[in-house]
C-alpha cells in the first residue's frame, strides 16, 4: 500500500516571491514520483515526474522538484510565481512494478495574490 | 495529440437515474484509467484497462458501476441506480503502457445528483 501527504491545504504567496508545496509519500516499494497542477473545472496537467536518476528534476513553468529518498519527500518548488500559477497541485505516486494506479495526495491550493 | 476527451462536460440527474460517461483516450496510448474527485480531494483510482482488458478495479467500484473499453479504443464508465454519494467529477486518463509512463488527464465529468 502507499499513501501521499501533503501537508499544506492552502499556501498564499505574492507575486514574484518563491514557494515550496510540500509532498511526503510511503511505500513498501519502489516509486515513481508525479506532480500534476488543476486549474478550475479542468482536469490535471503534468508538470514534472521523477522516475529515476537525478534527484532534482525540472519541469514546466519554471516548476521543480527535489526527491529525496532519505525522507521520503518530493517537493515542489518554483523561484519566483505569476498570478497565473493560482491553482490546486496535486503530489502523486505510483509504484515501479506492474501497477498502474497513482495514489494522489489531497492537494495544495496555492493562491498568489499581488 | 488531441488530447483526452471525455462527453459529456456535466451531467445532473435525479436519483436512482442511470448514468453513462465517455472517454476517448490519445490514440497511441493502450492503457485507460478512470478516477473519482469529490470536493476538496485528489483523484482516486477506479479502474484501469490494458486495451480491451480490465486489469484492476479498486473497491470503490461498486456493483453499481460499470466501466467497458471494448474495442481497446474508448471507454465507458456506467453507474446504474445512482446515489447522493455519487456526486463527484469523473476523470478519465491514457498512457502508453509502462508504469513509469504518465497519464494524460481529461478534463472531467461532473456529476451531480439532485
């Protein structure tokens, strides 16, 4: 079984600072680590996966994210947000044998405001 | 690339109704899922299928419900004698086989059950 936390429901920023949605997951197996952004009535857009390799992986938007197996984290990280990055992000995790199905955490709306 | 689409955007309907969404994946991809969103959390895994074959179901899929993919091209997903407890955006995804290949979302049925 694997579970996600993210332990921010809400995160308000201004505009142009930095932010940092946090993600922490479990499992008994290896993983595979997703984020996926959802705007208003719309269904999830990728904007990064980590799969294997480099811990830090860069994504969309100017998005990145770090994975740190020790911890087991994966947060999201962006240096400076646009107005247009208000939004739900969502962490998810799926694992690296023949399953297919992600396991989404609850999600993060970050809200950036002027 | 087209996209995922999914018909129709909205459906409301009495209790007890039945009800039937469509889901066209991206034309290259075998493997088709079908999650649940209710308010204020991230999607949760229903079912999936590997062409025309449906490879697992979670135990949220009730005897209610039903999900059909069969010519391995587009889904449905049927949900018979509908309930309160049904009400919730209804998100299908594609991917090309792999479980370190992401899934492509498409922007929902929102269902509402008066």
């Amino acid at each position: 079984a694997q579970s996600v936390t993210q332990l921010d429901s809400q995160v308000p920023v201004f505009e142009e600072a930095p932010v940092e949605l946090r993600c922490n997951y479990s499992s008994s197996v290896s993983v595979y680590l997703f984020w996926y952004v959802q705007y208003p009535n719309q269904g999830l857009q990728l904007l990064l996966k980590y799969l294997s390799g480099s811990t830090l992986v860069k994504g969309i938007n100017g998005f990145e994210a770090e994975f740190n197996k020790s911890q087991t984290s994966f947060h999201l990280r962006k240096p400076s947000v646009h107005i247009s990055d208000t939004a739900e992000y969502f962490c998810a995790v799926g694992n690296t044998g023949t399953a297919s199905k992600l396991t989404f955490g609850t999600g993060t709306r970050l809200q950036v405001t002027l | 690339d087209t996209g995922v689409s999914q018909d129709p955007r909205h459906k409301i309907t009495k209790r007890g109704q039945n009800v039937t969404f469509r889901c066209d994946p991206i034309s290259e991809h075998n493997r088709l899922y079908w999650y649940r969103q209710t308010l204020g959390q991230g999607p949760e895994f229903l079912t999936y299928f590997q062409n025309e074959a449906q490879l697992e179901k979670s135990r949220l899929l009730s005897d209610r419900f039903s999900a059909e993919r069969p010519k391995g091209s587009f889904s449905t997903l049927e949900i018979q004698r509908t309930e309160q407890g049904d009400s919730a955006m209804y998100l299908c995804a594609s991917s090309k086989q792999g479980s370190n290949q992401p899934q492509h979302f498409g922007d929902g049925t929102r269902l509402s059950i008066l």
